[in-house]
C-alpha cells in the first residue's frame, strides 16, 4: 500500500503545482461536484452514508463512519482508499473508478492538509441535484391500479338494442358521450375469420365458413366460439402469448459454460399450453410456474411450470473474474427475475428502484431487495421427472449443482491453467477427485433411477490429454507417480437442441454467495435449502451494501407484514400476488387478454400501471371485468367469451369517415382494429394453405429454417442468442426481457421474403399440387383459380379477380400465380 | 419526450415503404405528423452524416500497430512491478517487445509500426486515441459493451439508436448495414427499440450482391416476369383494399412491396463491387474485409447513415499466439483497405461528413502469452478515429509506460459513444427511449464527448 501511494505522488503529472486554493478547485471541487454530491450534498433529505461533501464542513466531520480525511495523511484518509479501489467494502464513485490522476489529486491535496477554501455556506457550484421524490409507500395505497375490484353497474345508455353483453354498456357510454355510432357486425364470413385467428391462429376452411353463413340459428356464433376454446389450437395460440410475457427461449445471449442452452425448455413451453388448453385458473397458472415445487397436490409434471423461472436468461460467470464482477453479475441475474414478474404479472417496473428508491412509483429500493432475494434464494437446475421420493431428489439436486461447478472449474482450470500452472492443475485434480467422490456417494441411484445416475456422471470432468507445453512459463514436469492420462474423449458438451431425457428446466431453493477468498478463483458458496436476504444496493454497487432487506413482498401493496419465511418465498410471493395484490394482477392480465383481442389495450402500457403508464381508456370497463373474472374463478375461457360474445368484439373493423374523425386512434372502440397477422398465424396460415401443415403437438423444438419443418411455427427452436431470420423479420419479440407486446412493422426486407423466399415458392407449387389433386376439380384455369382461392382465401373469387387471374395466366404459370396470391394483403390481414 | 399513447400506432400506420426508416426520416416526409411525434434528433448542427464503423474481432494490439513502447525493450522478459496487479486471463510471462519497428510519418509525426505502410500515410487524417479503457476481459460481453454500452444482450446497438435517432436518406436501402463474413452475433440488434432498427445483415465475403443478402433475388423470374407478378398482387391488392375501405396497413404493405421491388435493383447496384473501376478495386484489395470497406463507401455515399464492417469470421484478431507471424499475416490486407477507405472517401468529399471509427472489443497484453502471444488486456488500448469533424494528425491520451493501462486522459467506451452521437449532431443524453417504465440511453448514465479531438 506505501508503495502505491508513494508511486502515485511520484507519478504525477501534478507534482510541479502549489497545493493551496486554486489547486482545490481546479483539481478537487470539480471532481467532488460531478462525482460525489449526486449522493453526497447537503441539499439532499438524507445523504448516503450521512456523508456531505458540498460543505467545508461536511466534509472535515465524515460520514456515519467516522472522518475520511486526515489531513496530512493520505495513508491513514479512507477518502484515499475508497477512491482508490483498495477497500474491497468501500469503493467510491460507484459508478467507477477515477482516474489515476484525479486520484494521484486528491493524494496531494490531502498530503498537503487538505486546503478547503470555501466559506462555511453550502457550496453553489452548481444547481444541486434535485432530490428524486417519488411517491411515498402511503401516498401510493390511494393509486388507482391498487384499489380493490368489484362489479359495477353498467352505466346507462341511449341506444338499448345494440348491447349485447355487459362490456357493450360501458364501451356504448363512452362513445355515445363522443357523439359516435357503434359499426355495424361484421359480415359473417369476416367474423368467422376473426374468430378462428384470434383463438386457433389458423383461418377457417371455406366449407367452415360456408357452414357457418348458412347457419341461421340465433346460438350459431356462440357455438363456433365454444367449438374453437375446445380445440388443441386454441392452447397453442394463447399459450404462445403467454410465452411472450414470459420471454420464452432455450438457450442464453451467450452460450458459455456457465451457462449452456436449456435442453428441456420445451417440456414448459408444452406445460403453458397444456395448461392453457385445460382452462387452469390463471392464479394457480401463475402460482404453479413460480412455486409448483413448494405446492401441496402437485404432480412431477407440473413441474414442468418452472421453467418460468428455470429458462431465464443468465449471463456467463467466468470463475476468474473478481468477487464483485460475479456478485454483479448475479445480481445481474436476480435483476431481471424482479422484471420479468413485476412487469409482467403485476404491470410494475420495479426493476426502476434497484439503484435508487423508484423515481415516480411507491417502490423503495429496499422493496426491490426483499423481491430480489427470493431469486437469490433460488437456482435454476434441471429436476428430475419421473416419480422420486424427497429426500433423494433433494441429494440428487445437490450433488448436480455441486457438480456442475466443480466440472467447470475443473476444466477450466486444467484448460487455462493462468500464472500458476501447477497449483491450477492441482485444483483441477482436486475438482475431479470431489466430483467422483459425490458420483460414488450417489452409487444408489444406479438401480432405481439409472437416468439419473447417468446425468450425474456426465459431470464428472474428462480432462483432455495435456495441453501442448509452452516455453514459458513452464509446465510442471509430470512427477514420477502421476497416473496415465486417460484417452481423449469428447469434452460432454450440451447440444444446442432439446434432450428427451427425463428431466425439465427447473429451480429450486438454494442460497447462493459468491466466495472471493481464493486469489485465483471466484467460487461458488451454495446453502441447500437456506434463503439469503441481500443488502441494498445503493447504485446497484455490490461493493457498498446498505441496509439488510429481508425478503419480502412490494410494501405499497402489503395489507399486513409483508416479510416471507418459508425457503426462498417463492410460494409465498406468488401467494401475496394472488392475495393483497389480486386486484392488481387481475387488472393486468385482463387488460392483455383485451389487447389479444383487440389489437389494442385498454391501458396502452400493458406491464406498467403505475403513475408512468398510461391510464386506462375505460376503467369502469376494466375493474368490473377484472372483478367478474375473480368471481369467475380466474378463468380465460370466460374472459375470451365474455369479450368474444361482446357486440363491441363482433363491430366491423371497416374505416367510417366519422370515426376517422372522431376517434383516429380508435380508443373508444368505435369499430373493431383491423390488424395484421403474426409472425406464428401467418407462417401457419401459409402453411395451412398449401396442405403442407403439420398439426404434430408437443416435444423437442426444430429450428424453423429447415425445409423439413412444417410445424406449428409454436413449436420453433426459440433462441436468445440467435433468432430465427423469418421470427426477427416478422417482430417476434427478444427473449431476453418479458415482453409487453410485438410492434407490428411493414417493411421492405419482409416483401423481400415473400417475393423472394424459397419458402413461399415451395408453398405455392404445393398448393397447386394440391388444388390440382382435388377431386372434382375442373382443368380450366377458370376452377383452378376458383378452388385456389377457396384454399387459400376461403371465398370464391369475383369476377374482375378471374380475370385479373386468367389474363395473368397467359404466359405466366400457375405456381407464379400461386404465389401472387398467397403474397397478396388479404392474405396477411385480420379484419 | 415521445407521445408514448402513439408509438405503436404510429409505427403502424407509418411503416410501410418507409419502413427502414427512423423517426427523423419519417418527419421529414410527414410533416404533418410532426406535432404529434417527439424528435429524436439531431439536436444540433452534426459535423457528419454518416458512420462507419471497423470491427476487428478479437482484439488487435496496439503495442504492434499504434502504441510505440521502447521499454518493453528494455525490460523484455521481466514482469516489473507495475505490471504485477494486472490479472490476466491466461498464463502470461515477461514484458513482449514488439517485433515491428515504428517510425514517424505524415506532418504530424504520429509514430506507426511498420505493419501499417498505407494508414501510415494517411496518418495526418487520423486521430489515434491511445487512452481507450473497458471494463470487461470476456470477447462476448465486451463486444456487447462496445455496440451496446452493456455487457448484457438486451440493450439496442449504437446503429439502432442512430436509425432511431436519425433515420436513413435512401428509402431504398436499409438505414443501418452491417458487413461481416459470418452470422455470428446479435451486436446488431435493436433491443427494445422498433424492429426496423436493428442492423441488416449482408455478407461480404461474396462479390456476388444476390449472395449477400438473403431473398434479395428471384431465382424463378426474370426482371420482367416480376414486375408482371406484382402488377397482378398489386390489382389484387387495390382490389381488397376497395372493397375493404382505405387502411393504412393495407396501404403501407402496397408501397412497401414497391419498395422491395426497387431495392432488389438498387442494391444489386451497390453491392455489385464489379461496377467500379478496376483502379479503385485495386487500391482496396479483394478480401471480404476490403469488399466491406469498399460497400461502405458505396452505402454511405447512397444515404445509409451507419455502415459496421466487422473483420471476421470468428475473432481473428484474438492473438493468444504466435502473434509477429499472424499479424504479418493478417494485417496487410486490413491496412491497405482502411487506408484506401479513408482515401477514397477523402478524394469524394465524404470525409468531412464520415465519421470512421476503428478498433476492436479490447486491446492486448504487453506481458507475453505462450512466449510469442499477448493476452486480452481491456486496461488499456488504441482505436482511432477519421472524418466527420474529427481532428486529424493528432494522438489523444496515453497509456502507462508499458502500455497496459490508460493513464492519460482515459476513454471509456460510453465516452467513445458520446462522441460519435455528437459528430452526427446528437445529444447523447437526450436521445433516449421510454421502455419498462423508464428513459433509456447508448450510455446509460455515463459517457464525456472527448472534445479535445473535435475540430
């Protein structure tokens, strides 16, 4: 440490000035205005660590602490140390480390006595920063999001014969109050097209639609609805909007090896839409995928539900980086599990108050915490699903993660042996030697679960031959008595592709700290079964905890003690969730299920309700339907029918002059949103089309650029760290961060791929293939056409399009045409 | 800031043929929308239009190229005690010399290694930036911090922000083009901003353009039989439309179509490196790297508004190794392609309105890997800088004596950023993006524009 601080006064390109006034405010002030007082100024209500720095006075007394400066004595200032990173526990700026001259100054400054010329008054170097305030836990019980549902009377309205449903009176008063006429009903052939799309994803035959415009029964439209919500299509199109919120995918960013791809991601993908399929109460939905381990009455394959929390992104922890760049990078972790159930079950950003308390929402950082160590107490392992007793499986899980880390450090340390080859491979052989310890120790499962076994073994490190000797620094001479290397074996690397072995992507209850007290590498200190409580973070720096936050649930929406006792409160939260806070995620999940209908939500920011996000359009509409769902048993099925049956769901979605006018953005819902496909309806629709559709359900996920792949576009690999070329193209949401909603672009390089694409041209001569195979169908280019659009359209075409179609046809060919039509706007629109 | 209640309306309803374009872009063109829609930028006169971006993937030494450290001479072999609280990644050994000589050129006088003959002489139009600093040793999440300002995937790449900011002049050409011989990242991504943002990817290790760019030609028809095609999905189009009533999807996807239509011919027409003079293809080479720079100049002089040219595939320049013979090897056809870009631009008069930033992920260890390799070393390293209003001639900032850690004047990657967003006339703290409930920016909370090398 002398050493340091003599090199640094030595170094210095200052040694040449006076240190007196002027050097403190060319060297000093500056630094302390732009770096400290953000958090370190009297102006502040309540200054970090009670320390101020924008006073002469502030800063000779110190911090809560004690002083931090003894003048005369950089050495002995814990300024000094703070600045210069020394002090592992106390590392100033946060925000990073100044620069060794900046530092080399205050140095000087202090060695000379610390000159502080300014008056005994708060300095006013500049306006101070203003003190963030946000709403206060008290203010915020009074928000209108956090109030408690319940049914309302449906306001009253003129014209009485247009309702249909409930929905219908509060969308009528709105828009009667503007002056606006609801649209007429849509034509029956456009609404049994909307209908399919908007539950199955798919269109409708031509014989389903002809069907349906001759069904003359007053019941005719709410069968078809009860027809689709039974199909196994519909679990498929609302599963895959709830992956969305759930930023679904099978691999990381990066693909590392702490963190390899999820290779049993899709058994949760199949579970969301099991689930959805069998109407599962959206709150034991929810519950299940964060806590399914921890409910009574749980079946292993349910277990499947956490992969919720089993698949989310991780990044990379290389065992080399410091303690504090891992704890970072964990917290990195735990950060975006607070996003994604806050935003997206409870529609509130608390992921805002990890630095700081929230700046506009009644979430105090400590909130942030007490959430944030739920996750800290919980790791993503895969677990097992056949039947297993809980004591076994709990070994099992131990000795998995324990081994998962020792097989990393292992190789790594054999792999990239760093500055001190020996002791490395030393450590590496010690790794390996505990993981054949913990295999042999798990010798029991051999019989009864030989699969389990056999993951465990994967795991025990297969040191490839040594590595080709390098001049310098030496290897360690291999001693005398080292045993024989075993032969080369392929290093077990996991595929980038899904295993059917039976295990699902999963978490369970583990503490885990980060232990730095091993020079060359950063390990792992996991508590089975222990929860950890972190510290706040304030700026979200690992090396300057604050106060202890034990876990617990967002204090603004607490009716009583909102601490968590039981493991990681995993099951706890998600009962706080569903309990204090079931208004509010009640609110949230009908509002989206209202934007999947509508193309458009009734509070336009669907994951933040708080005082940054918009305000509902209709309220009333909002809090009775969310009142009536919880009445219902939280059930979508209701939700679809209660909206789908509306006479606001079944408007035309044709343009009106007068609503243009009115209403441009449509917000009182004067007509249905006209819409354009998804990425999934659309490839499906296509697909469909051309008879090439493989309704196939469930399993192992294949990468939708292969020929070969004419799944459900539901069933495509999913990957964070490289997305499909079509799924980007057509807005397919980032999985790295739930996702509130898909942006609908049009945009050049998407016409590239349908002029263009083999794909569409492989459509389009099956599809004529097919029409051409077509009993009955006539060889004149006039049926061809005919029974081409009924394929394709569902309708049979006018006259001016035969003729458009026959005059094309005169030196064209019909697989052109084919796809003419297939890349037509009709093709791609949801009216 | 942005009429958020609008955004996504306003995505829709104004996509369609301008669909690779900013928000900028589309104020231009919809005046009317104006008053509704938040302008991004610029925020003040820009002193360049464009940005082109060299990425060396890896992690390219300075010490051989741009950084002169006759003590490594001296102390070859020791590891001198200011070098020893610097933890590398793998097994490093004494101070590495350079085995390539630096000699002063141009006017400035600016010391190059003799690796460089061609931007040794176009040293004076260079601002060399010694002081660069990361904060991250792994190739993956210091490639994110370099084109996202974090180490996690989630955040959009600086091309996106400055479509979003700025949009692109060719509405038949994507607003933001990436060059690279592989698909191997995201770095081009545009994160939470609208998807038309994000980086188009064209591979440039073909000369052939219908190679480059996927579906960007019809395999099946001819010119004409596909003018023939759409006419009849445009009749088929008007007709839907008719019957439907005016729609602004509807609408966008007709023009956009007409767009892609234009854009198979106008970037066959860029990207076709044939088309220029055998003299000028000669003075870049014919590796993909000099065809990315080459295209660069070509986009750039079409409107796009960000070219990235990475030189992959892989991380090449990731010299653990061996490191006198791989850059014997390698850097030969990087320096005669940057050089000929920097010259190339100069003679067309688009220096001055180009920004060009060269480097990679980090820099490399002056302390020896495998005897003959350097390390990562993200303490401290070169990138510089041409056109655009940047100072040429000029050497900012310094690292230590050996050359591991930026000691003067230290630019940090969100400084990098500032700087450029400044060139092209942005605010780097006003050009944000409301997502999850709060303002995001390129450099978060951080990053200085270096002044000092603006003219």
């Amino acid at each position: 440490m002398i050493k340091f601080w003599a090199l640094l006064l030595a170094a210095t390109p200052l040694s040449g000035q006076a240190v007196n006034a002027e050097f403190f405010e060319k060297e000093i002030r500056p630094v302390l205005a732009g770096k400290c007082y953000g958090c370190h100024s009297s102006k502040l209500k309540s200054p970090m660590g009670g320390l101020v720095l924008d006073t002469k006075a502030g800063l000779r007394k110190g911090g809560n602490g004690g002083a931090i400066v003894t003048p005369g004595d950089p050495k002995a200032s814990r300024l000094l140390s703070a600045l210069s990173y020394t002090d592992a526990e106390l590392r100033m700026p946060p925000t990073g480390k100044l620069t060794d001259r900046e530092i080399s100054a205050f140095a000087q400054w202090i060695q000379a006595g610390a000159p502080d010329p300014r008056e005994e008054a708060p300095a006013t170097a500049g306006p101070a920063p203003i003190a963030p305030k946000g709403m206060s836990v008290e203010a915020g019980r009074k928000w209108w999001a956090f109030q408690p549902v319940s049914e309302l009377t449906a306001p009253a309205v003129n014209d009485t014969s247009w309702s249909r449903t409930k929905i219908d009176r509060f969308v009528l008063a709105k828009l009667e109050a503007s002056h606006l006429k609801p649209s007429i009903a849509a034509d029956p052939g456009t609404l049994i097209r909307r209908a399919y799309l908007d539950l199955t994803g798919l269109k409708p035959t031509y014989e389903e639609v002809q069907a349906f415009v001759q069904d003359k029964a007053s019941d005719a439209y709410e069968r078809l609805i009860d027809h689709l919500l039974a199909s196994p299509a519909y679990g498929e199109r609302w599963g895959r909007y709830w992956l969305d919120v759930a930023r679904y995918a099978e691999d990381n960013p990066t693909s590392e090896a702490t963190n390899p791809p999820y290779p049993f991601a899709w058994r949760y993908r199949d579970w969301v839409i099991e689930a959805v399929s069998h109407d599962t109460p959206y709150d034991r939905f929810v519950k299940l995928q964060l806590a399914a381990d921890q409910m009574p009455g749980v079946s292993r394959q349910d277990l499947r539900a956490l992969g919720y929390l089993g698949t989310g992104p991780v990044y990379h922890k290389d065992a080399r980086l410091s303690k504090d760049v891992i704890e970072t990078l964990f917290t990195d972790d735990w950060d975006e599990r607070v996003d994604a159930v806050s935003r997206g079950i409870l529609g509130l950003t608390v992921a805002c108050a990890r630095c700081h308390d929230h700046k506009f929402d009644p979430i105090p950082t400590k909130d942030y915490y007490g959430l944030a160590g739920v996750f800290a107490s919980t790791v993503q392992a895969p677990r097992p699903l056949n039947e297993i007793d809980a004591e076994t499986e709990k070994r099992f899980m131990d000795a998995a993660q324990r081994m998962f880390f020792l097989n990393y450090a292992s190789n790594l340390m054999r792999g990239e042996p760093g500055t001190k080859p020996e002791e490395s491979f030393k450590k590496a052989d010690n790794y390996k030697a505990e993981c054949e310890r913990i295999l042999a120790s798990m010798e029991s499962l051999k019989d009864q679960h030989p699969e389990m076994y056999a993951y465990l073994s994967r795991m025990v490190p297969r040191p490839k031959p040594a590595a080709p000797v390098n001049p310098e620094p030496k290897p360690p001479a291999p001693a005398a008595n080292v045993e024989p290397k075993p032969p080369a074996q392929p290093a077990p690397r996991r595929r980038a592709g899904g295993s059917t072995e039976p295990f699902t992507n999963s978490v369970f209850d583990e503490g885990l700290w980060v232990d730095g007290s091993d020079p060359d590498l950063t390990t792992l200190d996991t508590k089975p079964g222990v929860a950890r409580d972190l510290h706040v973070l304030p700026h979200g720096n690992v090396a300057a905890p604050g106060d202890l936050a034990p876990r617990h649930f967002l204090s603004v929406l607490s009716k009583e003690d909102p601490t968590f006792h039981q493991g990681s409160g995993r099951l706890e939260l998600a009962q706080r969730i569903f309990g204090d806070a079931a208004p509010l995620a009640a609110r949230v999940i009908v509002n989206r299920v209202w934007d999947w209908h509508f193309g458009k939500a009734l509070v336009a920011t669907e994951s933040d309700f708080g005082t940054q996000g918009e305000k509902p359009t209709h309220p009333e509409l909002l809090d009775d339907l969310a009142a009536r769902f919880m009445a219902n048993g939280w059930s979508l099925k209701w939700l679809h029918r209660e909206i789908m049956l509306s006479a606001t769901y079944r408007q035309s979605s044709k343009p009106r002059e007068d609503g243009i006018q009115g209403d441009a953005t449509n917000h009182l819902l004067w007509r249905m949103n006209p819409r354009r496909l998804d990425v999934e309806a659309y490839r499906d629709s296509l697909l469909e089309a051309a008879g090439t559709l493989d309704r196939t359900a469930g399993g192992v996920s294949a990468d939708l650029d292969q020929d070969t792949n004419a799944r459900r576009t539901v069933y495509g690999r999913i990957s964070r760290s490289n997305l499909n070329t079509l799924l980007k193209l057509y807005d397919f949401p980032s999985a790295n961060l739930t996702s509130p909603e898909r942006e609908l672009t049009t945009t050049p390089l998407q016409q590239l791929f349908v002029m263009n694409s083999p794909f569409i041209q492989a459509q389009a001569e099956a599809l004529v293939k097919l029409v051409r195979s077509e009993p009955g169908v006539a060889f004149t280019p006039e049926a061809t056409v005919r029974a081409l659009y009924r394929r394709v359209l569902a309708r049979d075409p006018s006259a001016k399009e035969i003729d458009l179609a026959i005059s094309y046809l005169n030196g064209s060919t019909l697989p052109q045409y084919a796809q003419a039509l297939l890349s037509s706007n009709e093709v791609i629109f949801w009216p | 800031m942005i009429h958020r209640y609008s955004r996504r309306e306003l995505i829709q309803s104004l996509c369609g043929g301008l669909g690779t374009i900013g928000l900028a872009g589309m104020l231009a063109d919809e005046q009317a929308r104006a008053a509704t829609v938040h302008t991004a930028g610029p925020h003040f006169p820009p002193t360049a239009k464009h940005n082109i971006f060299l990425f060396l993937v890896g992690g390219p030494s300075q010490l051989d190229m741009f950084d002169p450290k006759p003590s490594l001479q001296k102390y070859a072999g020791q590891r001198p005690p200011s070098t020893a609280g610097f933890r590398t990644e793998r097994v490093t050994g004494g101070l590495l010399p350079s085995p390539f000589e630096f000699k002063k050129y141009g006017q400035s006088g600016i010391e190059v290694s003799d690796l460089l003959p061609n931007l040794a002489k176009s040293i004076d139009d260079i601002c060399v930036i010694r002081s660069m600093y990361t904060f991250n040793p792994t190739h993956t999440p210091a490639r994110n911090l370099f084109h996202s300002g974090n180490i996690a995937a989630t955040r959009p790449s600086m091309g996106a922000w400055i479509s979003y900011g700025l949009g692109t002049e060719n509405q038949n050409l994507p607003g933001y083009v990436v060059l690279s011989p592989g698909n191997e990242s995201g770095l081009w991504r545009s994160g939470f901003l609208p998807s038309e943002h994000q980086g188009t990817l064209f591979n440039d290790a073909p000369t052939e353009p219908d190679k480059m760019i996927r579906y960007l030609q019809n395999k099946e028809l001819d010119q004409q039989q596909q003018r023939k095609q759409l006419d009849l999905v445009q009749a088929l189009n008007r007709e839907h439309e008719q019957s439907f009533g005016e729609d602004e999807f509807l609408e966008g996807r007709i023009r956009a179509m007409e767009t892609a239509y234009r854009m198979q011919f106008e970037a066959l027409d860029v990207f076709d490196l044939r088309k220029e003079p055998e003299s000028v293809r000669n003075e870049y080479g014919s590796t993909p790297f000099a065809n990315g720079c080459l295209l660069a100049r070509r986009l750039v002089e079409r409107g796009v508004r960000t070219v990235h040219v990475f030189y992959g595939p892989g991380q090449p320049w990731d010299d653990h190794k061996g490191i006198d013979k791989a850059l014997r090897g390698r850097c030969p056809d990087m320096d005669q392609a940057s050089a000929a870009l920097i010259r190339d631009l100069k003679r067309r008069g688009l220096l001055n309105e180009t920004a060009v930033v060269w480097g990679g992920e980090f820099g490399r260890t002056p302390v020896s890997e495998s005897g003959d390799g350097r390390d990562h070393n993200p303490y401290g390293f070169t990138m510089w800088m041409a056109g655009g209003g940047v100072k040429g001639g000029m050497v900012y900032g310094a690292t230590d004596e050996f050359g591991f850690q930026a000691v003067d004047k230290p630019v940090s990657i969100h400084d990098l950023h500032a700087t450029v967003l400044h060139q092209l006339g942005i605010d780097h703290e006003k050009l944000t993006y409301r997502y999850a409930g709060r303002d995001f920016r390129l450099t978060d909370v951080y990053g200085q524009v270096v002044k000092d090398i603006l003219a």
